[in-house]
C-alpha cells in the first residue's frame, strides 16, 4: 500500500527497508546422520554451488536442542557461553552491520548442500538472526560481503561461482552482482538471473525447495 500514500519520498524508503520484503528461495539442507534438514533462505539460489559453510542465529531450534541436551555436540559448554555472550549483545541492542563478524563451529553436526552432495559445516554468528528468514543462512563467501569477512576470519573455502558477463582476467571479491554462473555444474554458463530460478525449479521438484517471500518486520518506534 505504499505506492498510494502521498508521502516524501525519503520516508516511503524508510518504510519499505524496515519492512524488509524479500523474495528468494527456502532451501532444505540434509542433517548427516539425521532426518531433519536446516531450512534455509537465500535471495541467491544461483549462488548455491559457492557455499562452503551454514550459519545459524544463535536462537535457532538447532542450537537451542544442542543447549537442552537434545542433540550430542562435542562443545556444548563453549556454546553455551557464545550463546549467552550474543544474547546480551542483543539486548544492548549492538547492531549487526556494526560488529566484526564471528562465530563458533558446531562440533559434531553437518548438513548436506542438496545442489551437489557436498558435506557443509554449521556455524553459529553473530550477523544472523531469526527475525529475518529461518535463522539460517548458506555462507557464499565469494558473493556476500559478510560472508567473506567471516570465511576469512576462519579460514573457510572462498568458491566464486559468478563471473561478471564484460569481466577480464580475476574478478575482485566479494562480488555480489549478476553474470554468467561458473563452477556450478550443468549450470555453469548461464546467466545468473537465469539460473537463479532453473536451479529453483529443480530443487523444487525435489522436494528440497520452495519460493518464499520473507519481511523483517520491526517495531517502529
């Protein structure tokens, strides 16, 4: 309803960021070992053959079973102090975009990327959280400026698998815009935009995906 308010500008921007409407992909990720699968959410399913890790908020289901003893992690105790250690920076309401970007390893627990069978480590970090999303996102250090903070913090796997289309010799990284899709299997060549919703079609008619439209809604005052 937006479009049809007679207000500046400047504050219909406002509004539709802190509103926060996503359209993108919500994407199964497996559990080793398990039945369960992470569900996670991206803007950029063409981007998903570049992941090397999954990050969780530090509320998210998963972690909160691993605090209860509902699911066997080998640092427990270590989690249990990152955890409390996130929560109070949230309560002293430190902004995620201002904060280095850190996290710690779930020892123990793996998921699988349903786009080529890879084994990925999960994470728990301080720039996810579950106001946006499912609380878990697929870390694409080569295309997302956060994740390839964190990937070179932790010294993580940095994949590109977008090429800009007029790009000559090496692309600088991170780079977050469109182009021809590269390291992704059958899919390499394309163009992203393209194979953002072919990648999306098949996952789908797995049955390990679905389109979704996400907002961050947020109290105003």
């Amino acid at each position: 309803g937006l479009d049809g308010l007679k207000w500046p500008e400047n504050i219909l921007q406002l509004q539709r960021n802190w509103i926060g409407k996503s359209e993108g992909t919500e994407i199964d990720f497996k559990i080793v070992g398990e039945e369960g699968s992470l569900k996670v959410f991206t803007t950029r399913a063409d981007t998903i053959f570049g992941a090397s890790y999954v990050a969780l908020s530090y509320d998210h289901p998963l972690v909160v079973e691993a605090l209860v003893g509902k699911r066997r992690i080998a640092n427990v105790s270590e989690l249990q102090k990152y955890t409390k250690k996130l929560k109070q920076e949230e309560e002293a309401n430190l902004g995620v975009e201002e904060k280095e970007k850190e996290g710690m390893l779930l020892e123990g627990v793996k998921v699988i990327n349903p786009a080529n069978g890879e084994q990925l480590p999960v994470w728990v970090v301080n720039y996810v959280t579950s106001s946006y999303g499912t609380g878990a996102v697929m870390g694409v250090a080569a295309h997302d400026e956060r994740d390839f903070s964190f990937a070179k913090k932790y010294g993580l796997p940095i994949i590109q698998v977008i090429q800009p289309e007029l790009a000559e010799g090496r692309t600088n990284l991170p780079y977050t815009g469109e182009g021809v899709l590269i390291n992704s299997g059958d899919y390499s060549g394309k163009d992203s935009r393209e194979g953002r919703q072919i990648i999306t079609d098949v996952l789908q008619q797995r049955g390990v995906a679905r389109r979704k439209t996400n907002y961050q809604l947020r109290d105003w005052v």
